[in-house]
C-alpha cells in the first residue's frame, strides 16, 4: 500500500550551500508560522556552536503541509567530519533534495552525500540554489551535476531527475530560468510529483527502524525512525532487535509516540506506514535497532556507519591549576560525560585505558572532536586534550595502512606554489589542477589523514584567509613515512607564578607570545612559539631589582608587542606530540606532558638514542 498524504525527504549537500536556509523557507511559506511571527535565521540550526559557525551538526527533523500532503523534511550536515549522520538518515526517507551552489558547483561533499543516495537507490531532485548571486552561472553547474550522476554510475531514471533553480535567501525557485519566480511553490508542486509515497503493509507485523537518537534530561533516549510495515501504538509491546548483533532481543513497551509538526513534535496515540515518529520511554534504545512485534521479530539491514580515523587522548587535568576553575574535573565525571555522547553520535568511539584518568576518543575528524571539546567545555568540564593522530590498520602481511583523503583546494592564482609547496612536504601528491578564468585555481591532492593535522591555520595564513579546503575520506594506502608537523619550538615558562611586563618584555625577543602580563603561569607551561627549531625555558615572572635610583615605574616605559591568543582548534593545531592542551571553562593553556625540566631532557634524550 501506498500513503499517497506522506512524503519523506531528506536535504543533502556540501557545507555552506544552503540547505538550512531552503528549509526555513519551507517552513515560512507552508504556514507553519503566524504571518507576525518573528522568526531566528536558520532555526533548524538549534544548538548554540551551530549558531555561531553557521554549520548544522546533528541531522533535524521537520514536517510541512502542502496540499493536504505531509511533507517529512530531515536537514542534514554538510560537512565531511559530520558525514555519519548523513549516512544513516537517508534509511528514513524516500527521497532526496540535493542542494547545489550555483557558483562553486559540484564539490567533494556533494559526491559523498549523492553517492549515499544513489547507492540506496533513492529519487534525486536537483535543486540549484542561491541563483541570484551575481557570479552565478546555473547552466555550466547542471552540467557538472549530470557529469558527477554519470561518474556515480545513476540509473537513466536517476539521470532524469528534474531541476529546480531557487534562491532560498530570496524566497523563490522557478523550473525555467527565462519565467519570473515568486514563491517556493514549484519546488512543493515537484516534490509531490517526483518523489514517492511511502510503500508498506499496514496489516503486516510492525517494524521501525531507528535512524536517529535524541536525548533530553527529562525523557532520556527518544529514538526518531520511519514505520516500515504495520502500526505503532502507545503502550504497545515490542521487541528491539538489531541486523548487526544478531542475538540481540529484548522486550520493550513504547510510552510516549510523537509526530513531527513545523519545530514541534506532536504526541499521537498511534501511528502507520510511512510516518516519521519519535519513540521515548525505552533506555537501551540504539541507532540500527528494529523495533518488532514480538511474534515476528525480523530486523531491516542497516548500514554500518563509517568507521573514525582519528583519535585523541582525554586526560584528568593535572597541571599546578587543576581544579581552580572547572566544575566537573574527576575521571568519573569525565566519563560519564564521554559515554553519554556516544548516546547521541554514532561515529565516535570512547575506550577506556590501562589509565584510569585517561580515555582514548576517536572521530571522523579535527572538527568533529573539536565541537565535543568546545560542548563539554561550555558545560563545565575541566580535562586535558593530546595531539589527534591517525588511526592505523594492518593488512594480512602485517604491513602498516593510514587513512587517506582527497582534498580539494580553491585559491587565487599567486597563492597555489605555495599551497603545493606545503602539501608536498606534508607527503600531499598533486592529482589534478585546472584554472578558471575568474583568476583561481583548483588543486586536487591525495594525502596522509595526518598529514592534514594542523594545517587548516597555516593554509588560511598562506592564502590570506580567501583559500577554500574540502576533504574526503578516500580509503586506507600503505604508511607514506614520517612527517615533520611544526618547525618551530615552544617558548616555556620556567618557573610557577605571574606573567610580569618586565619578564614579558625580555622573552618576547625570541619569538611570539601566547600570554600577556597578569596572567599565571607554572614550570612546563608553552607560552609562545619560538622563531627556531628547538624549545627554549624562559622566566616570564622576573622582576627588575629595584634599588634607590631606579623605581618600579619604570617598567611602564617597556613597550609589549599583544600577544597571540589562540582559538581552541588553533590550539590543537599547535600542539605537538609531546604537549597537552589544558581545557577548563576559562582558559585554554598548552603545556608539555611533562612539566619538570630535568625528567623532560632525559626523556628526550631516551628517545634519540632510541
């Protein structure tokens, strides 16, 4: 049976093309909101570092009428670090909007979320947005589009897929580029005619697959899937089995049954075919489970999420200033708070270790455990961070694999040897390279995971922040060999106390600083960057002797160049190997692993006679 008053789709594309925006447009002209409703700019972006970096995170669902028919929207992350949440929303939907720049085009992001698609053999509406940009050029992008559906290997049904122009900021879409667009009605009218009703037998067994899991304080775990076959009803009892763990069975009741609604979520007492609902009440609920009715327990295949490639050390803080300034420092703390972000994100992984204070934390990137950092952060939390490194494999000889990534670079014309110069040292292999008129050229690189760690900051100094770098996963190659991540050395305080000018102004000579005066500093603490190669210790608390003919007001005459104050990402850039990033909800500091001087020389030397 077919529920021709439901249709279900999902929002796919490349970071920063606008798939928040065409949502909001959505919602505006379906009525969703009073006519003087004031309404926030990219309201699906709910959580607050979404806000502010102007990215979605977390997958969010959403729900529209048009023309008595339900519309069953998911808006999904654009970027690659976030590509797990992708993945596994598409199992919900029937259909998909990809969401296309009309300027930058195709780009890798947009290959990886259309290849997921296709490979689920699910409907494409092509829809090129922001056409009222000046640069735009809507005709040589449809033909890049149909060039990528070509490479991916579509259907001739896929390849037929219908084009929708619009400008989500301005409001409107158009399916002829030569007619004048008003609203967003000729995106609704295509949506209706080209995706599919959700199919299913409402007389068979109920299944559910959960696609997604939110978590509230109140409620718990609340898990968000699509009904197969059957119906779902308040109080009713089912089993949860999972297609992985095939001895996974357990009875369960469901108590509370919502529907989405615009931003709200609904409560119904039962739900059929081809709804999207949200299910709380059950504990050990996970995303891939099924749940059944228990006379025919029968799980639906979910695909498996890709697996992290980077990993990092979360420690118990142990600096001189632990505990001053955080609310939750204890390891227990620290885990229970790592282990309930599992609840929610499926591409992380968190093991304990021989060490109790520490916990290894894997990713699918930088960004993706920067974004954890900064949450726990705001929350609270005081702990300690290592440099992110690659996860390895080993093939059936025993042979070490690294992760790989394609990257694609865009940068003006007079900055490309030098971008070239850095990812070759890095052990980046050139692909591909083309220019474009407009006076840029596009680079395309193989390169080592690792050999991207840290280099985001130095590429946006190299190309004076007008650079675009897109990574994709590409696959696991032999070890490429070591690589050399930073060339300078640090600049460590040498001994615990306050940042005075006078100690400031000596040190500043031999590199750039970190810190300002006034600030406290303990021994192994990195204060700034040195302009050479090795480490140097400083006293940046001395003080100038005073004797009767120089008074302490002399110090105001000694001019501070201001200080560099790192981001948390430029933070975890920098650090190196042997160095730790001291996270509490006030301050970032970088310090080495090992704070004593003498124990610090020793180890160094081991490791060079090693």
């Amino acid at each position: 049976m077919k529920r021709e008053d439901v249709r279900n789709i999902a929002i796919i594309a490349h970071v920063d093309h606008g798939k928040t925006t065409l949502v909001d447009e959505l919602l505006k002209q379906s009525g969703v909101f009073r006519a003087n409703q004031e309404v926030a700019e990219r309201v699906m972006d709910s959580n607050d570092i979404e806000r502010e970096r102007g990215i979605t995170i977390l997958s969010k669902n959403t729900a529209v009428f048009y023309k008595d028919v339900k519309i069953n929207i998911v808006d999904t992350p654009g970027h690659a670090d976030f590509g797990g949440e992708v993945e596994r929303v598409l199992k919900m939907v029937d259909g998909v909007i990809l969401v296309v720049d009309a300027f930058e085009g195709s780009m890798p992001q947009t290959k990886f979320v259309l290849k997921k698609a296709l490979e689920l053999e699910l409907p494409v509406i092509v829809c090129i947005n922001k056409i009222d940009r000046p640069e735009a050029r809507p005709s040589e992008v449809i033909d890049e589009v149909l060039e990528l559906l070509m490479d991916l290997e579509a259907s001739d049904e896929q390849l037929d897929c219908p084009f929708v122009f619009a400008s989500a900021k301005g409001g409107y879409a158009t399916l002829d580029l030569q007619k004048e667009a008003k609203d967003m009605t000729p995106l609704f009218d295509t949506i209706l005619d080209y995706i599919p009703a959700p199919e299913g037998d409402p007389e068979a067994p109920t299944q559910v697959l959960i696609s997604t899991i939110d978590y509230n304080e109140y409620v718990g775990r609340i898990g968000v899937g699509k009904v197969d076959n059957g119906n779902v009803s308040v109080n009713q009892e089912v089993v949860i089995v999972n297609h992985h763990e095939p001895d996974k069975i357990k009875k369960v009741k469901i108590s509370k049954l919502y529907e989405f609604d615009g931003l709200n979520k609904v409560p119904v007492t039962t739900a059929t075919v081809g709804s999207i609902v949200a299910i709380s009440g059950i504990a050990d609920l996970h995303i891939g489970d099924t749940l059944c009715a228990p006379e025919a327990p029968n799980a639906i295949p979910f695909q498996k999420i890709s697996e992290p490639t980077i990993a990092m050390q979360f420690n118990v803080n142990d600096s001189p200033l632990a505990g001053t300034e955080g609310k939750y420092i204890t390891s227990r703390h620290i885990r229970d708070r790592l282990f309930r972000e599992l609840n929610t994100d499926v591409s992380l992984r968190v093991e304990e270790t021989d060490n109790t204070d520490s916990f290894k934390v894997s990713g699918r990137g930088e960004l993706h455990l920067s974004v954890l950092i900064e949450n726990m952060r705001r929350e609270g939390y005081e702990f300690s961070v290592s440099k992110a490194e690659v996860l390895y494999r080993y093939d059936e000889k025993g042979k070490r694999q690294e992760p790989m990534e394609l990257a694609y670079v865009d940068v003006d014309d007079e900055y490309a040897g030098s971008v070239i110069q850095k990812l070759g040292e890095r052990k980046g292999e050139l692909l591909n390279m083309h220019t474009n008129s407009s006076g840029s050229t596009r680079l395309e690189f193989s390169i080592p995971s690792r050999g991207l760690i840290g280099y985001r900051g130095e590429f946006m100094t190299d190309t004076k922040g007008t650079g675009v770098l897109n990574t994709i996963f590409n696959g696991y190659e032999p070890y490429k060999g070591d690589i050399q991540y930073r060339k300078q050395g640090s600049l460590i305080a040498f001994e615990s106390g306050e940042s005075i000018t006078y100690g400031l102004f000596n040190a500043q000579e031999r590199g750039t600083l970190f810190i300002g005066p006034g600030e406290k500093v303990y021994s192994g603490m990195v204060v700034g960057q040195n302009g050479k190669s090795d480490d140097i210790e400083l006293n940046v608390c001395k003080t100038k002797k005073l004797t009767n003919t120089r008074s302490s007001s002399a110090d105001e005459a000694l001019k501070l160049t201001p200080p560099r104050v790192l981001s948390l990402e430029q933070c975890l850039e920098f650090i190196d190997t042997d160095e730790l990033l001291e996270i509490t909800p006030k301050s970032l500091r970088i310090r080495k692993k090992i704070l004593d001087p003498t124990l610090r020389k020793r180890a160094a030397m081991r490791k060079e006679s090693v």
